[in-house]
C-alpha cells in the first residue's frame, strides 16, 4: 500500500472517482485522527481541531490555506 504522503491532491469533482469502501479501510490507519462520515449519501472525511484561542485558530487555517493552494486546491 502507498503511504498517502507520497499523493498530490486532485481537486474533487463531480463525477470523479471515489474511493472505495476496501481504500478507505486501507489507508484510514495513516490518518486515525479523521473519521469517515456520511453526509448526504456522501463518505466524507472529517477532523475537528480545537485551538485555546483565535490567533492559533486564524495561523492555523493561513497554514492549511498555503497548503491548499501549493496543491492548486
């Protein structure tokens, strides 16, 4: 199995593929953190993070929002 490190985002798209049942299964123990949820017939991942306060929340997302935008996401 390949580490999930090693991919590059693709933006989703409707339509595209999804990944099945047995992929999440297999790469669910890399990311234990995340949980895979049902949201409108949809399997999502989802992660709630938790900050002491708005600066570490807001430095947070401008972190995730470079990373997002390296991957053209």
């Amino acid at each position: 199995m390949e580490y999930l490190t090693k991919y590059k985002c693709v933006p989703c798209e409707k339509g595209g593929p999804v990944a099945t049942i047995d992929e999440i299964a297999g790469y669910k123990p890399q990311v234990p953190e995340w949980d895979v949820v049902d949201i409108q017939g949809i399997q999502t991942l989802r992660r709630v993070f938790r900050f002491n306060n708005f600066e570490q929340a807001l430095a947070f997302v401008n972190q995730v929002g470079g990373l997002a935008e390296a991957e053209y996401h």
